[in-house]
C-alpha cells in the first residue's frame, strides 16, 4: 500500500494481520487502535504484521503528514 489510495484490509479476530507498505519518504505507519507503529526507509518496502485481538474499524496513516493508506476492519 501506498498513501495514493486507502486500502481495505478485512480480517477476522485471532487473525494474523499482514501487509506490506512503502513510503518514497521517511515515514512512520501507525495502527491505530493497535498502537503498532513501524518507521518506514525511503522506497524500502517493510512488511507488517501483528493479531487482530480488537474488534472493529482502524485507520492506518502516515504520521507526517497525517495520511490515511488503509482502514482494517477486524470482523468477530
């Protein structure tokens, strides 16, 4: 994912959680509702990944600026 778009991830609880994402500049990705944040290299693509242990709808964005890229949705 990249922040031209947002991204639709939709998983179940107990779920692994997995993505890859790229920033053209320093950046820093944060989950939210998770609190999982990773820093992101220029044009490096990272790979995320963590359990899906909240229900619900969160906003993954870039902190700087704020740029949404992807909403998780965790379904029961």
């Amino acid at each position: 994912m990249t922040a031209a778009k947002v991204t639709r991830i939709e998983v179940s609880e107990g779920d692994q959680v997995r993505f890859r994402v790229r920033s053209d500049e320093p950046e820093e990705l944060h989950v939210h509702g998770y609190d999982v944040t990773k820093d992101l290299e220029p044009g490096k693509t990272e790979k995320m990944s963590f359990k899906a242990t909240i229900e619900g709808i969160f906003e993954i964005e870039f902190e700087h600026p704020t740029t949404q890229v992807a909403e998780l949705r965790v379904e029961p």
